[in-house]
C-alpha cells in the first residue's frame, strides 16, 4: 500500500483523533477567555485601558513570529505530532505558572504583577502560535481539503459542549469566590491543555518521506514569508482580508470593560459566566455550520459570511449598552454569542490558506499566514489610549468599519477548490 493509501485509510481515526485533541483544547481554553477572563484577571491587578491594549499585541505577535521560524523545521519532521505535544505543554506549564503565582502572593496589587504576568502571557502565545501551525499542517496531511470541515464542526460542537458543562459547574463557583477563583481558574486551565497533548499519542501518523536536505534553505524565517506574499497574489489577497478581519480582537479586552459599566456589581462574576458561555455556545453552532459550508461549496463563501458577520459585533455592543429600542445590559450576552465567529474564522482563513499550496510548503503558508494577523496589533495599545480618551462608542464604531472593508475584500478572493491555479511560488533560494 503507497503512503497516500495509508493516510487515507486512517484518515477516519484520525478524524476522530484530532477532533478530540481539539475539544479537549477548547475545554481548557474557556477558563481563560481571551475577552473575559483574562482582561478581567488584569484589571484586578492593574485596571488601565492602554495596559488592556497590550493584550492584544502579545496575542498576536506571540502567535505570528515563532511559526515563521519554525516553518522550515516542521516541514522537516518526519513526525509531526510530537510537536503538538510540546506545544501543548507549553500551554499548559504556563497557566499553571500564572495560577502558581496568584495564589502564592498575599497583595494582588504588587508592581511586578503585571509585567510577570504579560511576560507568562507571551510565552503562552508563543505556543499556541506553534501549536496552531503544528494542528493546521497535521491536518493538511492527515485529513483531505473536504473533510476538513467535518473536522471543525466535530471540534466545535464537542468543544462547545464540555466548555459550557465546565462554565456552568466550574468556573461559575470560582468567579463568585472574593479573589474570582483565578487561581483555580488558570490552574485547572493548565491542566486540560496538558491532558490534550496526550491524545497526540493516539495519533495514528505515518511519517513523511523524502530528502529534507534538498529543501531550498529559504522556505523558512522571515525571507520566506517576505517572498510568499510578494510572488503569491492569491495568498496576498488572502492576507489583506485576514490583517482587515483580525481587527477584532484589538477591541476584545475592551467588550467586557464596556459589558461591566452596565453590570451591578453582585451580578459581575454571573455575568462574566455568562458571557463566557455564549461566547463558547457560538463557537460550536458556527463551526458546524460553516464546516458543513466549507465542505459543500468551499472557504470562501464561508470565509465571506464569517467576516461580514463579524463587522456587527461592536455595532451590537453598542446597542446593547444604549438602551436604545428597549435593548439593554441584559442582551449584551449576544455581542458575545457573535465573538464566537472569531476563533471559527480564524481557522478558516487556515483552511483557505491550506488549499493554495501543496502539503510540503502548509507550514510556510500556515505562519505567513499568521503573521500578517499580527500587522494591525501594532496599533493596539493606540485603540486603547483612545478608548480612555474618547470612550467606546467612536472606537468601536471606527474597527466594525475596518473589518466591512475585510468583507467587501473577500469578493477578490479565488476558490481554490474550483479554480486552477496559474502560478506556485516555487521559493527557490535567492540567486
């Protein structure tokens, strides 16, 4: 049997497999939400609005800038899933040190705190950079362009539903406690992403074959990807709706900042629970809908949906805290529920980028790919300095109307499901 067969006869338990080293994944992850808990938890230390806009610049570039020099490694591996174990550990050893810390220290409000903790938050996304181009290339080999969407629904709505069972039971109690749990919160965290790198060993994985000697020296590093998006128009395009999309999340530490203004104080902790749980419901509802979307007729017309829908979320956060209409505090759980379409775009802009190339150049396109999602973080601490300064409404207002512009750029894109491609950037070594 050639290699070819043999991935795709295991093709069925690796579907299985990868979907519940995802839902695992997604288990862990909800006790850290990126626009609750974690902005939450820095507030308790160190409430400024500029401090709250570095969250999201460590995010990005953490994710952006190892994969780019890792790419030429990976592609290297013979075995890929051992490094999506390691990247799962280091997820997981870092939410234990964040948890080790907080309840270690008597006075939360200690100067070194913050910058300890955005020190732990980095690292924290420097591995779940690496770990997203690790599981976006295993899954190029493992699993065929029109199952990939199977795989995300599976991943969503699994992951949705255990998220929510921990939210309600868990992380309910630990957010009414004095401190918010956050101890027991980032401690337990760190240990689902520990448990999810163990099901990398049910991984049924057959090892790539080849020279890697003979790999061109610059399909890696910062020169690669340089060269990718100048000789690659329709990974360019792709770029510029990503960089317009990614938008977003420089506004996440500021939904739930926004959300609290309107909260009575003894209903915070409910409420945070609350938002987590809709933000996590969404997830599964709009991975299985657009996996079955993506598998059907293909990324973009998913790619597309996903981003318009996106454009809204600040627009209805915005309703939602003006008592406009008779809409109030008390919907504004739906700005979250449509935040889930964030992480599920993501991993179709993935998917997409997936498709352009053959499996040998997925690290270097899954890492380009992800460091152009860091470009517009550059202006993060910038949105908020402007927040304090010109409070929420025109912000928010001025970042749905960048992501519009991502939507209206996704009429540029090809499909490349349906569509020859007349051009492969070969990414031979410079002369």
């Amino acid at each position: 049997m050639d290699r070819e067969s043999h991935i795709r006869q295991l093709e069925p338990h690796n579907l299985l497999a990868l979907s519940a080293y995802s839902v695992l994944l997604r288990f862990a992850w909800i006790f850290k939400t990126e626009s609750v808990i974690i902005p939450a938890f820095l507030d308790s230390i160190a409430g400024a609005g500029w401090l709250r806009g570095c969250l999201p610049v460590l995010n990005r570039f953490g994710q952006s800038l190892p994969p780019i020099f890792f790419a030429r490694r990976l592609r290297e591996a013979r075995v890929k899933k051992w490094s999506l174990l390691g990247t799962s550990a280091g997820l997981g050893l870092s939410m234990i040190a964040v948890a080790a810390i907080w309840m270690l220290t008597g006075d939360k409000q200690q100067i070194w705190l913050p910058p300890t903790f955005l020190l732990l938050y980095l690292f924290f996304f420097a591995s779940n950079g690496l770990n997203q181009q690790v599981f976006g290339t295993l899954q190029g080999k493992l699993i065929r362009p029109d199952r990939r969407g199977e795989l995300l629904g599976l991943s969503g709505i699994g992951g949705s539903i255990t998220s929510i069972i921990g939210a309600w039971f868990l992380l309910q109690y630990w957010l009414s406690l004095p401190d918010r749990g956050f101890g027991y919160i980032f401690g337990f965290s760190g240990l689902g992403f520990l448990v999810a790198g163990a099901t990398c060993f049910f991984v049924k994985e057959p090892p790539d074959v080849g020279h890697v000697e003979n790999l061109p020296h610059t399909d890696g590093g910062l020169r690669a990807s340089f060269r990718l998006v100048r000789d690659d128009r329709d990974f360019r395009r792709l770029a510029i709706v990503a960089m317009l999309f990614i938008s977003i999340q420089l506004l996440f530490p500021h939904f739930q900042a926004l959300g609290q203004q309107h909260v009575e104080r003894d209903q915070i902790g409910f409420q945070l629970m609350l938002w987590v749980i809709a933000q996590n419901a969404a997830v599964g509802l709009f991975s299985w809908v657009s996996g079955k979307l993506a598998d059907r007729f293909g990324n973009r017309l998913s790619l597309r949906l996903q981003v318009f829908g996106t454009a809204s979320v600040p627009l209805l956060a915005l309703l939602f805290t003006s008592g406009v209409g008779g809409w109030g505090p008390k919907q504004f759980w739906i700005t979250f529920f449509f935040l889930g379409l964030t992480p599920v775009t993501i991993k179709t802009l993935t998917n997409y980028a997936l498709e352009l190339t053959e499996p040998a150049r997925h690290p270097l396109y899954v890492a380009t790919l992800h460091a152009s999602l860091a470009v517009p973080f550059i202006f993060s601490p910038l949105v908020g300095w402007l927040v304090d300064l010109l409070g929420f409404e025109r912000v928010f207002l001025g970042v749905s109307g960048v992501i519009l512009l991502g939507g209206l750029a996704s009429f540029w894109l090809i499909e490349p499901r349906h569509h020859q491609r007349d051009e492969l950037v070969e990414l031979q070594p410079e002369p």
